[in-house]
C-alpha cells in the first residue's frame, strides 16, 4: 500500500505546475530512406529527346487497350508531344492548322490553337512553352498551360517547313527547305526561345528539311546536297561533314556516332568518317526513321513491287552486323517513325491499297524478332500513320489521317493501361524506450500529402504528451517516424494499463487507426504486446 501511494506522490509532484521539471523539446518526423517516387519519362519533342533516340524508359504499353480516342478535323502528319500530363499534336486542313492540347489519362480537351496555315511539324514542349512551325515558314511559341501565343515569327517567304524543332540550352534548331519552284534557299535557322528572335542561320541550299539533333553543343543535320552536316550549335559554323553519306531522314546520335539513313542504306558515322554502312536487301528502300535501343539499331524497309513485302532490320551499333530480320505476313510497309520502350519496339505497318490501306500498330521483342503483339487502329475507315508512337507513363498516343467514300479527318488515339496512382498509409509499427514511436509507412505508388493524425491516450495517471508533428508528406515507398516524449505513471495498478490510439490521413484521403498498450514510468515506455 506504501508504494502505490509513493508512485501517486510522484505524479502529483511532477505534473504539479509550479513543480514541473520537465519541458520537452520540439520533435520533428524523420525520413529513414531518401528514396522517393519515380518520375515520368516524358516525351517533350519530336523521337523523345535532343538526341532523336525514340527510346523511353517508361513502361511499354498495352496497345490492345484503348483508352480513349477523338476525331479531328483535317488529318494528322506530325508526332505527339507528352508532357506533364497532357498530350499536344499538331493538325492540317487544308490551309488551316490547328495544335490540340489533351489530358494524356482521358482524352479531354484542355485548349486547341488555331492558324490560317498546315501544321506537319511536330511541338516541342519545353519551360511551359510549346514551340512548333508552320509549312509555309511561321514559328510559333504558346503558353502549354493556356494556349495563349506567346510570338508569332514569320523566318521567311517561299520556304517550306515540315520538319520538327528541338530545343537545347535555351535555343530552338529547326530547318526549312525550298518552295517549289524557289532554289538555294534551305536554311538551317538557330531562334533564341525566349522571344523568337535569329540567333544565327546557315545556308543549306536545296536541302532537305530534315529534324536536326543536338547533342553537346554540336547540331547535326543536312548540310548543303543533303551531306550529313554537323555544325557548332552556338555559332552555326561547319565542324565537319560527312565524307560521302547523304541523309534522308533525321540522324540519330548515341555515344558520340551519328546514325543515318540514305535511300538505301544507314550508316554509323565518327566525327565525320563512316565507322560501317549497311545496305539493303537489292530493290529495297530505306521506308522508316531509324530508331537505336540496348546497342541496335531498327529501320523499316520497302520494295516499290507491290507484290513483296516491307522488311524490319536489327543492326548492331558497334559493327554494322545484322542481327535479325522480319518480313510482314500482310505483304506491308513499314514507313512510319519507330519507337522503343522496356525493350519493345512499337512501328506501324501500312498494309493494303487504297481504300483498304489500314494502319496496324506492332510491338516486337528487340533482341528475337518476334512479334509480341499488333493492333490495327481502325478497320472501319482508311487509314495510315506517319508520325510516331509517342509514349510517356505506360500509355502511347498516335496520330493519323483517315478518310471513307465522303470524307477525311484525324484521328487521336492513346492505347495502355492508366494505373491510378494514390498513397497507401499503414502504422506498421509503435514502439518505446525513451519516447514513444509511430511509425507510419506510405507503400502506394504516389506521394503521401497533407499528412495529419490525432492521438488520444487512456488508462493511467496525469499522463502528458510533449510536443510532436506529423510530416506533411510521406513520398510513396518510404517510411516516417513520429516521436512523441511522453510523462507519467501506469502499470495498470489502480487505473488501466495505459493505451495510445493513432489516427493518421491524409490529403489523398489514405488512412489507418492502431492502439496500442503501454506501461510508462516518468519518461520511460514499455510496450505490451496484446494477446
């Protein structure tokens, strides 16, 4: 009886307000891992990067799932740009070109632009801008949130541009080529992004208006007789070109060699000296982009004979070999633009003739061959894709130009699986020792925000809880500890054995409850562990 009423003296004497000792200091949460959540590989310009690789880390979709689709006026020749989730594609009618801006997840309209022009060059997404040209020489810059221009540049008259802008260290490189019948007025044009304004430009005669690469300071792309070119990307100076190699289609640049393609073959190119160059099956011709992924390189190829089929090449890098090839089984083409992802390979093939021409989405495995999966976009019209299979976040989206026997139009289509990203808060643990420990581990696949809980304590004698704070996020797959300094007495003698009850939620409205027993002696706690 004497040592219940020393331990009742001891917690009248401490929680006394003129006698307290104890003022404990403020707790702060804290992190036990740096690991935070994966961020999307967004798909910002025209083949995904400065680099034209065409190659995502982002999962490879499901292109046999539809998410959604929306129909356009004029046709689609470009490629789709994602960023931050949503999805920006050019449009032509005609002479009135339209860039439609689209939530990437469900297809809804966010803004479309509209100018009396075509549109084939695909946006570049960059800084909340999206830049893009226009066929007959206008440059564009609009706000990506709003779709309010920013500037509007007339480069110049009697030019054509279909290619596509890529953007580098403040900087946008793009190329124009003649108007029929204008001669000798290719140019490739170095704009300042913040207003539009030339930096530089080089005279390119009558080349073509190939997408340029940049890659450490240095601007790849179609010199003068559509030479592979490449020039200093602040001055616009030739640095070197190409010994013998024309290029008709956009160069790619991996570890510092070039790839390209010319009519009939494609090429590895160091510092302006062919390294190998592959040629064509006889009366074929290059028909795709080339794309590279895990050291090889894709390219489509055609036969001007209907009646044989279009071919896929797998080159290695290093040397030049052939690893496989593929020959279609509907006797189609393969011209589009390639694209990869988690080592997949995504291109369309362009099977039938005229009004039975339909556009069939492949998927291959890189290193076999084989043919992983494939999907035709729309059997009820004609159909064909030119631009490419952009992808961002598991989903691709795609570009084509469809007609029937009384009209044509676009169509926008996104194919994959949307995962719906949330947090999952758990309180997986409450332990003791000098103060009393909440841990609380958030193991969804999305930040944890606006992190708030309550506790409530019974059982016990005056017992006190000191300053403590709950983080304000837990980033998905990591752990956060709550520590709160506690004071008093209870070992269940008189009074109940003490118990904490944790409630914790947050923003995402992700919860979890536990309660937990414990004995505590001054600032010292026990836990018990329940039956």
């Amino acid at each position: 009886m004497k040592k219940i009423l020393v331990l009742i003296m001891i917690q009248i004497l401490v929680t006394s307000p003129a006698l307290a000792l104890y003022n404990p200091a403020i707790i702060q949460s804290n992190s036990k891992t740096n690991h935070n959540s994966v961020e999307v590989d967004w798909w910002p310009m025209f083949y995904h990067d400065e680099a034209r690789t065409g190659n995502t880390s982002s999962p490879a979709p499901d292109i046999n799932h539809t998410i959604w689709n929306h129909t356009v006026d004029g046709f689609i020749e470009s490629s789709p740009s994602l960023v931050d989730g949503k999805a920006y594609i050019t449009t032509c009618n005609w002479w009135e070109g339209h860039i439609h801006c689209l939530d990437l997840y469900n297809g809804s309209y966010v803004w479309n632009y509209t100018i009396n022009d075509q549109l084939f060059s695909s946006p570049a997404v960059h800084n909340g801008r999206v830049y893009v040209a226009s066929l007959n020489g206008r440059f564009l810059c609009i706000n990506a949130s709003t779709g309010q221009q920013i500037w509007n540049h007339l480069l110049d008259t009697d030019i054509m541009i279909q290619s596509s802008p890529v953007i580098y260290g403040g900087r946008i490189y793009i190329s124009r080529t003649n108007e029929y019948p204008a001669t000798n007025k290719s140019k490739l044009y170095c704009l300042h992004s913040e207003d539009g304004s030339v930096a530089w430009y080089n005279s390119t005669k009558n080349a073509k208006d190939i997408s340029p690469a940049v890659v450490d300071g240095k601007v790849y792309a179609a010199g003068m007789d559509n030479i592979l070119t490449c020039f200093d990307a602040l001055t616009g100076d030739v640095i070197w070109q190409s010994d013998e190699q024309i290029t008709t289609s956009h160069p790619v640049v991996v570890n510092n060699n070039v790839f390209g393609s010319s009519d009939d073959s494609v090429y590895c190119i160091h510092n302006g000296t062919t390294q190998w160059e592959f040629p064509l099956k006889e009366g074929f011709l290059v028909a795709s982009s080339i794309v590279i992924g895990s050291g090889r390189l894709f390219v489509g190829a055609l036969n001007p004979l209907a009646s044989i089929p279009g071919m896929i090449h797998c080159i290695d890098i290093e040397t030049g070999d052939e690893y496989w090839n593929y020959s279609s089984e509907n006797n189609g083409e393969y011209n589009a633009k390639p694209t990869i992802a988690q080592n997949r390979l995504f291109i369309v093939e362009d099977t039938g003739v005229g009004q039975n021409r339909r556009a069939r989405i492949c998927c291959f495995d890189i290193f076999t061959g084989d043919l992983v999966s494939a999907h035709f976009i729309n059997n009820d019209s004609t159909n064909y894709v030119y631009g490419t299979l952009s992808m961002a976040d598991g989903l691709l989206v795609l570009g084509s130009a469809e007609s029937d026997s009384d009209s044509f139009w676009g169509g926008i289509y996104c194919y994959g699986e949307v995962t719906v990203s949330e947090p999952d808060l758990t309180i997986t643990k409450i332990s003791g020792g000098n103060k009393l420990t909440i841990e609380i581990e958030n193991s969804g696949n999305a930040n944890a925000t606006g992190v708030t809980g309550e506790l409530v304590i019974t059982g016990g004698f005056f017992i006190h809880q000191g300053t403590y704070a709950f983080p304000d996020t837990i980033p998905a797959g990591t752990k956060a500890d709550v520590v709160v300094p506690l004071f008093g007495v209870g070992f269940g003698l008189l009074k109940a054995v003490p118990q904490i009850s944790v409630n914790v939620t947050c923003a995402e409205h992700s919860t979890d409850t536990a309660i937990q027993h414990f004995k505590i002696f001054l600032s010292r706690v026990k836990i018990v562990e329940d039956n």
